[in-house]
C-alpha cells in the first residue's frame, strides 16, 4: 500500500516537471512554422511605420491576426484609440504580453546597408514593429498551449501605442487595465541576445511654449519681444543646470518652433525637454527646477510662458525570479544564423558603423546572466512593472554593434534578420507564459518578491498626472 503511494507521487511529480517541457515543443514548432507568417505582418507595420497614437492601420492588423487566433478584442481602452486588449482563456493566472508598434518621426531609410531615406515621415529605428508582432505570436502561441493542453489561465496581449515619447502604458495602467493581472512580459529588439535584470531610467517630458510680441526685427525691434529669446535663455539656464544635478541623470531637448523667419521678432516659439534619472524623485526635483528655469526665462525677456506636459515613466522594477527564468528559456532557444546574403548585409552595416566587420557571435550567443544591467533608456513598461511583477528581455533583431534610433537599426528591421531575431523573443516569450501557466509556485514566488521590492507604503502616483493621452503629440 505504501509503496504504491510512494511509487504514485514520484510519477506525478517525474510528469508534471516534464509536463511543461514536452508540451511546449509541439508549441513551438508550430510557431516556427508560421515564421514567414508573422515575418509578413511585421514587415507590413514596417512599412506603414505610423508614429504614436496614429498607428491606426498597424494596430488594426494585430488585432486581426489575435482576433482570427481567437482571441476576444477590447479596442479603445484609456481613451487610446490604438490602444487595445485581445484575450483568450478564462481563470487564473493571467499572463500579459505587451506590444508596441509605433515608428520614429525621421529616421526614414530603406532596407539596405547605405544610409539611403525611403522619402516618409518615419522609420522603425526602435523595432516596435518587431515588438508588436513577436509578442503577438507568442500570445497565440500561449493560446495554442491552454487549448491544446485543457489549462486553466488567461492570456492577454496589451496592444500599447505611443512608446516613443506618448507613454501610452502609463494611461493604461492608469485606467487599471493591469490590475487583475498576474505576471507581464515584454521585450525588446536589440543587437545581442539578452536576459539580464536591466535598468531603465525615470522620466518627465514637456514642451514649454513662449508667447511673445511680433515686429519688424529692423524696422520696429523695440516693439517686439522675442519667444524664441524666452527659448534660448531657458536652454541657457538648464545648460548651467546641468552641472549641479546628479551626475547619473539625463536632459535633453529640441527646438520644436524657434519662428519663421529672421525679419520678423517671433512671437511664439517652443521647446521639447526631456529630464530622466534611474530614480523617479530626482526626476521630479530636476522638472520642477526646469520650470523654474522657464519662468525666469520668461520673466526676463518679457515674454509668457506655459508648458504641456507630454510623458512621464517611473524606472523599471526588476523581478529576479522571473528574470532568471527568462534568460533560461532565452538560453534554450539561443540566437540566431545569417545566411550568406546576410552577412555581407551585416559587414556592411558594421562598417558603417566604424567596426571591420560584424560580430556575429552576438547575434548567435546569449549573453550571461546579470542581476545589474545598465540601460540610460526609459519605457513606459516600467509602470506596469510597479503595478504587477514584470519580466522582459532582447532579442538580435539589429546588427551586432547597432544602436536604437539608427538608421542602421531601421534597416535591419526591415530585412530577413529583423524578422529572424523576433522569433527568438517569440518563442522565448511563450515558453515563459507556458511555464508560468504550469506553475503556481512560481507565480506566487515572483508575486512575494515584487511586493518586497516595491514596499508596503508603494501609492502608484503617475509622473505625468492626470493629463489625458497626448494623442496629437506627433502632429
Ligand atoms: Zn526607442
Ligand atoms: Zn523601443
């Protein structure tokens, strides 16, 4: 009697470890076999390369391929018109996968190895038309598992707008879209392969308008008052700023509208600042120093001044038991091949970039584990990691030695080994759902580290307040 007991538990405990595992490679071949598939789609948002809060069409394309998966669509959410959710499943847990899908304004370029403009408005230098579509695949990929296995578990895209500059999530979190949710997985496209625990910077951005007086710049001067003058000595101020902030933290800014032309004193000009720091307060204190810097401006050079705030992130709280469990599927699937053809694409976009040739060991390899690893960027992804405990990675989607916001990156993107990079976050990103999905424990463990890490006291107070989405940002 007690021997078959005994004989019972170590089966079910040999079959639920290996359960997991050999369900998922039904899964993931499956997957694979669809790479030309989602290769297609992606390229097609590729080409649309719509900029925040307009990504009208590449939105609509994902939510038809999750909605012919059989996923059920909710469009619109957070007042986004871009902005939805598609599900499928019913019970807990329930795992999210983000997407993104908005280009760069400039950064046009073609899918070749010279710099060369495909004469748009905007180019995918940040991959998102990558992100949008490998999360995508991996959400029905998941789907594929619950249905085929009989699991219980919701799986949910997030189909999240406006990265660039429009934090998107952040309204999104806002609404508590995320609320009920369990574990989030993102990623990102990169030129190597990785896992690691990373940071990500803080951030407040805004544009400052100055109103002024017009006059003939000749004629009449003494009439006028010049808004770009209020530009310029605010500029001047922050520069100064600079060097009495800690030295971790990030401005920078663009001249949005600085007049017309040199005749006429311009009565309105505009300036776009961004302020970032690996901790939320700093960038609190250098934006409310930033202003003060507008209002002297302002009050110097006669002229008026108001601002908008545009977005706001907190930095990303890392979770290192879902960290680890990441670069572990990531290593299983490991990197990618170039073919022939693309690797003398590759040598010559590495040459473009100052090196011999390109390091195609990076694209192959994952690199090791880190529990520390410095990024100076900033998401919106990390205020859905202090709403639920989230885990992302990278992906080679980019030549080896590419940074984000090239054109070298826009071109890569737009090839056979953008699309061969995305697979590897889509697989990695399913076996991580699967995982999570067939194991409770796991889930519990990420759940008591995140409330740990984030404190007991933890209010979520957006950095951008209660302003709505920015959906003109980009016009
Ligand atoms: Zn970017
Ligand atoms: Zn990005």
């Amino acid at each position: 009697m007690r021997k078959s007991y005994l004989l019972t538990l170590v089966l079910s405990i040999f079959f639920s470890t290996i359960k997991g595992q050999d369900s998922s490679a039904p899964i993931l071949k499956q997957l694979e076999s669809k790479s030309e598939q989602y290769g297609n789609i992606a390229q097609e948002i590729w080409n649309l390369a719509e900029m925040g809060y307009q990504e009208e069409k590449s939105s609509a394309l994902l939510q038809k391929t999750l909605s012919d998966a059989g996923f059920k669509i909710t469009k619109g959410v957070a007042g986004i018109p871009t902005a939805f959710i598609a599900e499928y499943g019913s019970g807990t847990p329930i795992i999210a996968i983000m997407g993104e899908y908005d280009a760069l304004p400039g950064l046009s370029q073609e899918a070749v190895s010279e710099k060369k403009s495909a004469g748009k408005a905007s180019g995918h230098a940040c991959g998102h038309h990558l992100f949008g579509t490998a999360s995508a695949a991996a959400a029905i990929a998941s789907k594929d598992w619950l249905a085929t296995n009989k699991e219980q578990g919701t799986i949910r895209f997030y189909g999240t707008p406006a990265e660039e500059g429009g934090s998107g999530k952040v309204f999104m979190v806002r609404e508590g879209l995320f609320n009920d949710v369990d574990i989030a997985l993102h990623w990102h496209p990169s030129s190597q392969n990785t896992a690691s625990a990373g940071a990500a910077l803080a951030n407040k951005s805004a544009k400052f308008r100055f109103y002024g007086v017009s006059a003939h710049a000749a004629g009449s001067p003494e009439k006028g008052r010049s808004a770009l003058d209020g530009v310029e000595a605010m500029n001047t101020m922050v520069n100064m700023m600079r060097e009495h902030i800690p030295q971790e933290a990030r401005i920078h800014y663009v001249i949005t509208d600085g007049g017309k032309a040199p005749n006429v004193v311009p009565d309105f000009a505009e300036v776009y600042y961004y302020a970032r720091h690996n901790t939320r307060d700093v960038v609190i204190d250098i934006f409310d120093r930033m202003v003060k810097a507008a209002e002297g401006a302002a009050l110097g050079t006669g002229t008026t001044m108001d601002y908008e705030m545009i977005g706001g992130t907190h930095e990303l709280l890392p979770n290192l038991t879902l960290q680890k469990l990441m670069h572990d599927n990531l290593s299983k699937i490991g990197g990618i091949e170039y073919s022939a053809e693309e690797k003398i694409f590759a040598d010559k976009i590495a040459q473009s970039l100052g090196q011999e040739k390109a390091d195609l060991a990076m694209a192959k390899n994952v690199q090791p584990y880190r529990t520390e690893a410095r990024a100076y960027g900033s998401t919106d992804v990390g205020d859905v990691s202090f709403t639920v405990p989230t885990v992302g990675m990278g992906a080679a989607t980019w030549v080896p030695g590419t940074p984000a916001h090239s054109w070298q990156a826009v071109a890569a993107g737009g090839t056979s080994i953008g699309n061969k990079g995305m697979m590897v976050a889509a697989k990695t990103l399913t076996l991580t759902a699967i995982e999570l999905f067939g194991n409770n424990t796991l889930v519990s463990e990420a759940k008591k580290e995140f409330q740990e890490k984030r404190g007991a006291d933890f209010k979520y107070i957006p950095l951008l307040g209660d302003r709505a989405p920015a959906l003109d940002y980009r016009n």
